[in-house]
C-alpha cells in the first residue's frame, strides 16, 4: 500500500539561528526530521514519496534551499516540493533542477505512485500572500487528469481552496478557488486535496472529495480566529496511506 509523507510550511532562514514568532524554524524543521527518520528506522512507516508543500524558505535567500537541500539528504529522489507564497520561484528552481517541472512558469509534478496519481499545483504569486493558479495552469491540471483518467488522484498545493474559519487567513487564500473545484467536480477520481499556508490541521467535505490542511512543521495559527494568533502545541505532518481505490490519512504531531 503506497504510504506518502506531507510536511509543509517549514520556513526555513539561511542564517541558522533565525526564528519566526520567536520560534529557531532550522531547529524545528531539523527536529521533526530526525522524529520522522526515527520512525522510519524503527520501522513505524515507510514512505513512497514525500510531498513539501510550501513555504519552504521564508527569507528568499538563495542558499536557504541549498540548506533545504541538505536537510531532505537521501530523501531528495522521493520527494516532491511545492512552492508557498514566501518562495522564489527561480531560486527553487536553481537549487532543485532535478525536481523543476519543464514548464518554466510553473513548478509543478505529476507522477504515479501504486496506482494512485499525485499532482502537485503551484499557487505562489511573486510578491503576494495570496495565492493563484490561473487559467493556464488549471487547463494543464484538466488535461493531466483526462489523459488518466479513472486513476485514483491526489491534489497538492499551498493554498487551501476553502476556508478554515479564520477570517485573517481566510482573506490570503486561493483566488481561483471555485475554478479548481470546477474543474474537479464530477472528476470523481480525484480523492482529496492536500494543502499547507494556514499552519493547522483542518478538513472539509465536498461530496466524496476530501479538502485537507496540514499542521505547518514549525509555528502554529490559532484555530477559528478572526484576528492573527498562534497556537502553542507541537509540530506535525500527515500522513497519507493509499489503499485500493480508497485513502487514509492522519495528522502525526511530535510529543510534548
Ligand atoms: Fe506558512
Ligand atoms: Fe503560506
């Protein structure tokens, strides 16, 4: 059974003691790694492909994804990055060239794991914190999903295409939202939508269609606030196990 890690929002800096909200992202992002491997090695999971979706460095500095390089080691040939609106399109292409899609505009994937179909979409905007998809892309996801049609499908983006019920956040979502629902309403084989951005564990039903949102593995927002907040409890990750036609998923967060 195809089993996927999802880790999101690590924001990372390339001076090694920067902090977000008080908090050394490199210290966390390393020590969630190091859980992570330990689980592996302790034979708990087994990953078939790791999805980062997003918000991978958060001081645009070039050498920030060489450290992202590092950090992901020998997992770089099975995982798949994404970009958040605090990346840069073109360092993260630098730095990542055996993970950039062709199209230059876009950093995008599709590729097939067991049976299932992991598609990943790029919402980042330069200069924005809002994100955007646009028509070109969502044509692309259109014809992705036609040439395999009746594959068991998995979306991942950064910004989530619903809101979570903090009007703060809410307000920096994904502007082509409803386009995306359009174009995979009645595309029954696309089974959820995995996203990062609002630093929490969130989900909404659509029909069969799963809309889910990943704890961020360094801060946390506030849960249903109007206003900014931040929410002490310990970073996380999801977990994705692909079964048959059907998928399972879980939220890991380290101990206290
Ligand atoms: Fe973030
Ligand atoms: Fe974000």
């Amino acid at each position: 059974m195809p089993c996927i890690l999802q880790m999101t929002d690590l924001h990372l800096m390339s001076d090694p003691a920067g902090t977000l909200k008080d908090v050394c992202t490199r210290a966390e992002v390393e020590r969630v790694i190091a859980y992570i491997r330990e689980g592996v090695d302790a034979g708990r999971w087994s990953f078939d492909q790791i999805v980062v979706t997003g918000d991978l460095a958060h001081d645009e500095q070039r050498e920030t994804y060489d450290v992202l390089r590092e950090l992901l080691g020998d997992w770089l040939p099975k995982c798949k990055l994404l970009l958040g609106n605090h990346d840069n399109r073109p360092f993260v292409r630098e730095a990542f060239p055996d993970l950039a899609s062709d199209e230059p505009d876009f950093f995008t994937f599709s590729c097939r794991v067991g049976n299932w179909r992991l598609i990943g979409l790029d919402s980042h905007i330069p200069g924005e914190v809002e994100g955007l998809l646009g028509e070109r892309q969502l044509l692309w996801l259109t014809e992705e999903l036609r040439s395999h049609v009746g594959q068991p499908t998995v979306l991942f983006l950064h910004h989530p295409p619903f809101e979570v019920g903090s009007a703060w956040v809410d307000a920096l979502g994904l502007r082509d939202a409803q386009s995306l629902l359009q174009v995979v309403a009645g595309v029954p084989q696309v089974k959820a939508i995995c996203c990062g951005h609002v630093h929490q564990d969130r989900e909404k039903r659509i029909g069969d269609l799963q809309l889910l949102t990943t704890p961020s593995v360094v801060i946390q927002f506030g849960v249903d606030s109007p206003e900014f907040s931040l929410d002490f409890i310990p970073p996380g990750f999801r977990i994705l196990d692909l079964d048959g036609n059907v998928f399972r998923s879980e939220v890991v967060r380290l101990p206290e």
